[in-house]
C-alpha cells in the first residue's frame, strides 16, 4: 500500500497556492520525491500562506457560484462540515490526484416558487494527506441562505484516482436549529458517481420531505443495478442469483455440482457476481480467486487481519499441505487415545518454514520449547477437556449438550407411538421404527409404562432418519465413509435431566440386500457397551452435520443473505426498518462469499471433513426443501414445534417449557424478549397506526421481494406473514434480528468449545458398525480391540487437525466486533424515544450478561449448566473480549 506524508517547510514564508504542493513536498511509499502536476482548473484560486500543520488549507467558497443565492438580499448562515474519513488504495497502484473533494448540501425543501429542488450549495474540502490507515477530517465552509431551508442529505464525490474514502461520519455546525450529523459506514470509490449521505433523520416513503425524494428513489434505482454484466469490486449493486458456483467442472468432473436453488434443488438465493459461465457446464458459473460483493459489505481493516479470506486460504493452501506432508499418517486415523491427547499436551513438532506460516495466520497455536529452539503446533485443550478429560464418553455429557451444547435446535418431543418414517417405504423399507415398548420401558428401569411417557412429556429423540436415508447409498460409495439414517430417544428422569435410550441405525435397500436397522442401548454388557460407544459416535457425527449444515449454515447465513438483498433493492437508507436492520446485515455477504469460495465449494472443509463428503450441502438444500419455514426461525415458535415448549399467558415469556432446564431456551427467551421489545419500541414509534404499515410502498416492496426472489422456491408457501400491521412487522423483524445475532451465537462460538476434542463431536464416521453384514474378519477385529475400532471410526488424523484449525479460526471474535445493544447507533442519537429504549434494551442485557447468566450457571440445581466438571453454559452471553471465549453475541453474523 502507498503510504504518502505532506513535508511542509515550516520556516518557509514563500506563498503557495493551497492546492499546489511544494516542489518536492511529496514522498512515495520508496522515499522519492514525486512532482505532481497541478490541475489546470484549480489554478486561478488566490494562494494562502502555509501555516504550521499538515493541512493544506483553502477556503474555496468564495471563488464556487453558489447556484440560487442572492447575495446581499437575504440573511445568511455560515456553515461548517466536518467529514470523518479514512483512506484506502484501490486494486490501482498509483499516485493521488490533488482533484479536492467536493461536498454539495441538498436542501429538505423544493423551491415554492418553482416546485422544484432547491439548487445545491457546493464548497470544495481543505484537503490534505496522512499516513492510510488513520482516521482523517476535511472540512468545508458554506455561506447558506435563510431560505435554503432545512439539510436533507449531502453528495460528496471522491476525486481520487487511486484512493476510496471510507466515509465515518459527516458532521454540519452553525444552523440555528443545532448540529446536523449524516451517518457514514460507506465507502466512496473514486469510479462511483456522487454519493448520497442523508441525515439522521428518518423517513417512512410516505413523510419523505419533497426536496429528497427524487433522490431517495434514484439512490435505489442505482443500487438495485440493470442485472446485466459482471459485478467490480468498487460497485454497491445488490441482486440476486442461485448458488452455481460452487462447483469447478472445468477442473474435474468430480468438482461439478448441481445448482442449488430451482425445483430441482430448493435454495435460498445469493448475491450475483455476474462471472462467466464454465466451459463444461453453462449452468454452473466460474470461480475466481476473489469473490464479488457489494463495496459496502466487505471487510473493514481491523476485520481483514483477524479473520478474512487470507486466514482461510493460508490455512488452506499452505500450512495444511504442509501438515499433510508432515504428518507420518495423514490418511490414517489416530493410533490410540493418548496420541489426540498429546495434540494439547506436547504438541506437533514443525519444520521452521510451517511455523512461521502458522505464526503468521494463527499465533496463538504456537508453543515454544523451553529447553531449545524447536516450536510446535499445540492446540489449547477445549474448555470440555480442561474440566473433565472423560466427560465425552459419558452417556449424561452425550445427553445434557442436547440442550446446552453446539446443537441445541434438533432435540424434539416424542408425541407419537410407534416412531415412523415418511419416507416411501418401496425405496427406503419398511417405515416403522425397531424400537418398541419394551425396549424404552426396559431401559427406563419399568418406572411407567410407554404411554404413561408419552402422556407426562417424558420421552425426546434426535430425528436424523428421514433426513438423512435418501443420501445413505449415494454417501458409501465414497471412499473412507459411511452413513445411516438414525433415532436417538431419551427419558427425561424425575431430577429434570436427559438420559438416552437406545439409538436406532438404518441403511436402506441396496443391490438386492434388504434394509438393515438395529437397535442399540447402554449395557453392561462389553460387547453391547462397545456396540453402544460406537453408536452414539455416529450420531454425533450425524448432529455434527446437521448442526454445521442446517442449523449453523443453512438457517442463519444462507436465509439470512435474501434479506440483506433486498433492504438494500428496496428500503431506503433513511427507512427506520432499513436502519433497525442494518447492524444485523453487517459483513455477513463477505463472510458468505469466503464461505462459498473455500468451505462449502466442492472439496472444500466441509466435503473433505463431514461425513456426507460431496454431498454436504445438496444435503443442506434437501433440509431447506423439507424442513425450514420462516415461520419457525422465531425462537417461541421453534421451541413451540418441536415440542420443547406449549404456549401459556400466565408463564413467564408466556411459554411453559417442557424441559425447565433447557439452558439455550432459558438464555434465549430472554434474549428474544429484550430484542422484541426493542423492536415494539422502534416500530410503534414510526408506525402509530397500522394502516402505515400496508401504506408503505417501500416496506412491502421489500417483504413481498424476500419471499419472491430471495426464497423464490418457497413463494408459495402459506406460512409467509404478511405485513398488515405493526404485530406482524415487529415478529418479522425481531426473528430476522434473532436468527442473526442469538440464533448463530448460539451455534457459532462454542465451535471451538465442544468440536475443538473430536471424540466429543467426530464431524464424520469412517466406518459401518461392525454387527452389520461386513466381512466377519472385521467383527472378530472389534471383539479383539475394541477401541482401535472406535478411532478406526473417528477422522483421519489430517481431517480432524484440518476441523480443529477452522473451529478455532470460527470461533474468534474479531478486536472490532460490535455485540448486540452494545453500541447506539448514530442515526438514532437525535431521536430521544429511539434512544430512551436503546438505553432500556442496553440495560435488560448488561443484566443477562452480568447477572442471570452467571446467576444460572452457579446454581446447582441446574444440572444441565452447574455441577463438577459441567461447562457452563455462556454462548447467549451478550458480550466478550476478542479470541475465542465461547460467548458474546454479535449483531450480525460476521464469521
């Protein structure tokens, strides 16, 4: 990056012009001195004497025609604009131009004489120059007559050849009626036109001012762009277009992959980037080494180091192929137990070129050896380890992080007998599951019958069968894995804890064989207690997919993209729900594109370490077809169809659990409650009757294009709210808002914390159980070592480095993360409701941060969150310092 410093003579008394440098007044980011040449029609303008500082300073307005004014008619304002702003190089290399800034104010008012917009009043910005990177302020001086009326909006056009301007903030001194403050957060490219920044104050459509509609609609018209072309990575164009880019057929035909999204693959849609299509297949479109989002949403600085696409692809590219070739078995899995123990104990020595790459990327997993000068990769031992080594393999662990683990969204009430498949039975089997009666009322020690648990809520499962059987056949024909459909099924004791059943594995029929199911319960039995261990490893490698696939990537930053698209197609920047939401939107489509170039893509971390390989994310797709609603994403209402919770008016949340110790859902409605609230506030204050609510053009054009295009494959569907009044706009906006900051804290920042020791949560299972019809040779390995076929189950040594490397990277939370009611924005500081209820909303979460979280996991009695060796449980936390801490929840999804 160029790094340009203004030298100034400070004895100097010779007169230069405020907009020619000095000769040799500039040095390159070399140490040469570089003429530049002065723009002939800034030339006339009267010089000023430098002064003692690093700012050129001019003051322009008196030389600019002021389109409009009657000088000397009428009283008038002298105004001050202060632009906060960073700057930053272009892909360009390349010198500034001296081109100054120009700053033009846009009047609320149209003419009344004329009807139309006031002329603008324009003045070119002191300019000068530091070091990129720092937080600069230009300044401006307007003279404003008394009839220009109230400011509306700025434009600022960026006149640099090769720099953006990051634009913080846009400050104006000297009304009468008080400061004028214009949010920033953009970044203004150099090859953009003029852009608009409009004040703190917000607008429904209806009560837009007549001097800024036109540029209201403009602004939209622009962002929503022609849908022709390829994107540039300077442009803020949002659109949309299906996930068919995450294959690279003219690569290898093992990398195509269908498109997801279509009647063939339902798909939530994502941004469009216009790439060409690839040779071998016109509908798949090419991948490219960066990926296009618009200039707004990517990365600031501060994010870029700590986590960005260099993190990853370093990772990726460079130090696990090192590790790879490193490693003495990288293809095998782990010898025994003591050698994944010594991943946080001694380490893996590296050869020195690995660890300076690894100190590069990932610091903190660099140990240095005492007694000498060798370094090693050592992994911080998860928090789960750290409090008990042997926790893992308990059958009460397996249980209790159904409800306050990495996955608490798939547990379930059972409400029906005898459990049955949807599925058609002439392709998958018979549908009736091989768990009876006996066998629950065997494993519940006769304590009450079946139907007395069904009756008293006392029965749960985790339901991987259907979802997961029609990828079974497709799955085993990789190498080095292997997939059942299956059921957990848990009881619920009188001390409020879950214990587990029995397990029921399937594969369907496949070449002429029949379908095979067994079930598996706890025993004291060796043989039947090993069977029982490896069970229970393959359905945590099944909730690991679900939780990665559905819960964490489809749920939160795959739904979540279409409603960022179409705010920014369809709501204006002064719209109050454009301006409620936009915290919550923030760096997600960054962090979706790193995804879709090197996690989900074909042979990217989740095909090469989950279980369903090249499958993972059509998996996803069918999930998307057969389970999500957005109707459901609302935590009450989640909790509601899954049994997990009954309405009640007189019940606090006015739910009723059906498991009081649910740590998620306990955390979470108080979370959902605080952002509802908040929410009520802020809608009730711009939206008093509901009939603004269906009369606002902007904010049904939005809604009506998040159910239409964004999830075009599930227009139709009948569980769509529809925004008639302020009910129905602060449910749907409190779940977008939930699912962006609770929903994926939940599942996001204990990756670390709970997959981090993969025996805990094995992300794939390598091997069938060895009493399925296998050769018999393997049977007798199992009764002879046991637990080298458990390992032989668990991922290859390179898979799980390559798992425990990115959960620790998705873990962190980046040095400049913004946390949920942390912060007031600017646009509300002006508005005193909106800003009394931040306050209130601020306060009801320092009290979950601060008090009812800590309260609850030091309360023993909550046997799911409180006991010896239990983690508590901290992942609805509002805030956290930077790293992996497994708490605090961000606004947005933006990692």
């Amino acid at each position: 990056m160029m790094n340009y410093q203004l030298i100034q003579n400070l004895n100097s008394t010779k007169h230069y012009c405020p907009l020619q440098p000095k000769p040799s007044s500039f040095l390159s980011s070399h140490g040469k001195t570089s003429q530049l040449p002065f723009p002939k029609h800034h030339q006339p303008f009267p010089t000023k004497k430098y002064c003692k500082s690093n700012i050129i300073r001019a003051s322009l307005r008196d030389y600019i025609p002021l389109p409009g004014l009657k000088h000397g008619t009428e009283k008038t304002v002298e105004v001050e604009a202060t632009v906060t702003f960073k700057l930053g190089v272009t892909k360009d290399v390349g010198l500034p131009s001296l081109l100054t800034p120009v700053l033009e104010l846009v009047s609320a008012e149209l003419d009344p004489e004329t009807g139309l917009e006031k002329a603008r009043i324009k003045s070119y910005l002191q300019y000068f120059v530091l070091p990129l990177g720092f937080h600069n302020k230009l300044k401006a001086k307007f003279t404003v007559p008394a009839g220009f009326g109230e400011v509306g909006a700025v434009l600022l056009d960026n006149p640099f050849a090769t720099q953006e301007m990051y634009i913080d903030e846009i400050v104006l001194e000297g009304f009468a009626s008080g400061t004028i403050k214009l949010p920033g957060d953009s970044v203004v490219h150099p090859k953009q036109d003029k852009r608009v920044f409009f004040t703190n104050k917000s607008y429904l459509p209806s009560e837009t001012p007549n001097g800024l509609q036109k540029l209201r609609t403009k602004e939209l018209k622009d962002l929503r762009g022609n849908g022709q072309g390829q994107r540039e990575s300077f442009e803020r164009i949002y659109d949309y277009d299906t996930y068919n880019d995450l294959g690279d057929p003219d690569k290898s035909d093992d990398l195509a992959r269908p498109v997801l999204g279509g009647a063939v693959h339902p798909y939530p849609r994502r941004c469009r980037t216009g790439r060409p299509p690839t040779k071998m297949d016109p509908s798949s479109e090419s991948r490219s080494s960066s990926v296009y989002v618009p200039r707004d949403e990517a990365f600031s600085a501060v994010k870029q180091t700590s986590f960005g696409v260099n993190t990853v692809k370093a990772v990726l590219h460079s130090l696990l192929p090192g590790l790879e070739a490193f490693l003495e078995d990288p293809k095998e899995g782990f010898p025994n137990f003591r050698s994944i123990d010594s991943l946080f104990k001694q380490g893996i020595e590296l050869p020195t070129h690995l660890v300076e790459l690894l100190k590069s990327i990932l610091p903190w997993l660099v140990r240095s050896v005492r007694q000498g000068s060798d370094e090693l990769l050592r992994f911080d031992a998860p928090e789960l380890i750290e409090r008990d080594p042997f926790s893992w393999n308990r059958d009460e662990e397996f249980s209790r992080q159904t409800l306050a683990g990495l996955n608490p969204f798939a547990i379930q009430l059972v409400t029906e007998w005898p459990l049955t498949s949807k599925l058609d039975s002439q392709i998958y089997g018979p549908p009736e599951s091989v768990i009876t009666a006996e066998i629950v009322e065997e494993q519940i020690g006769n304590v009450m019958t079946l139907n007395e648990a069904l009756e008293q809520k006392r029965l749960f499962m985790l339901d991987y069968h259907d979802i997961l059987l029609p990828y079974v056949n497709k799955v085993r024909e990789l190498q080095d894995t292997t997939l059942y459909g299956s059921r957990t099924v848990f009881f619920l004791t009188d001390k409020g804890v879950l214990t587990p059943v029995a397990i029921e594995l399937t594969r369907p029929p496949v070449d002429g064989k029949p379908q095979w199911k067994h079930v598996f319960t706890p025993s004291v039995d060796p043989t039947k207690d090993w069977l029982w261990r490896l069970a229970k490893a393959h359905v945590c490698a099944h909730d690991s997919a679900h939780h990665q696939l559905v819960s964490h990537w489809l749920r939160t930053h795959c739904c979540i993209e279409p409603y960022i698209i179409a705010a920014n197609r369809q709501l204006s920047a002064m719209h109050p729900i454009y301006r409620l939401l936009k915290p919550h939107f923030r760096y997600t489509m960054e962090i979706n594109a790193l995804a879709r170039q090197s996690l989900i893509n074909a042979g990217g971390i989740i095909e090469s370490t989950f279980g369903a390989g090249k499958y993972s994310i059509e998996l996803s797709s069918y999930a998307y077809d057969k389970l999500w609603r957005f109707d459901h994403e609302a935590l009450p209402a989640d909790l509601i169809a899954r049994g997990m919770a009954v309405e009640d008016p007189t019940a606090e949340h006015g739910l009723k659990l059906t498991i009081d110790d649910y740590p998620y859902a306990k955390d979470g409605l108080l979370l959902w409650d605080a952002i509802k609230q908040w929410v009520s506030d802020c809608v009730k204050h711009y939206y008093p009757e509901a009939s603004k609510v269906e009369a606002d053009e902007e904010l049904q054009a939005w809604w009506t294009e998040v159910r239409t295009r964004g999830h075009a494959d599930k227009r139709d569907e009948p569980w769509w709210p529809v925004l008639k009044n302020q009910d129905d706009l602060i449910q749907v906006v409190t779940t977008i808002i939930w699912v962006a900051a609770g929903h994926h804290a939940a599942v996001n920042f204990g990756q670390y914390a709970y997959g981090g020791y993969f025996p805990n949560r094995p992300t794939i299972a390598r091997s069938p159980m060895p009493n399925e019809k296998v050769p018999e040779s393997e049977f007798k390995a199992f009764l002879k070592n046991p637990e080298a076929t458990l390992l032989r189950c668990f991922p290859q040594q390179l898979q799980a480095l390559k798992v425990m490397l990115i959960l620790n990277v998705l873990s962190s939370h980046s040095p400049d993360e913004e946390y949920i009611g942390d912060n007031l924005e600017a646009y509300w500081e002006d508005e005193p409701i909106i800003k009394a209820a931040f306050e209130r909303f601020n306060a009801k979460l320092k009290e979950l941060d601060q008090a009812t979280v800590d309260s609850r996991n030091n309360d023993l009695d909550l046997r799911n969150r409180s006991g010896a060796g239990i983690v508590p449980y901290q992942l609805l936390k509002p805030f956290s310092p930077s790293g992996v801490t497994g708490m605090g929840v961000p606004n947005s999804i933006s990692i």
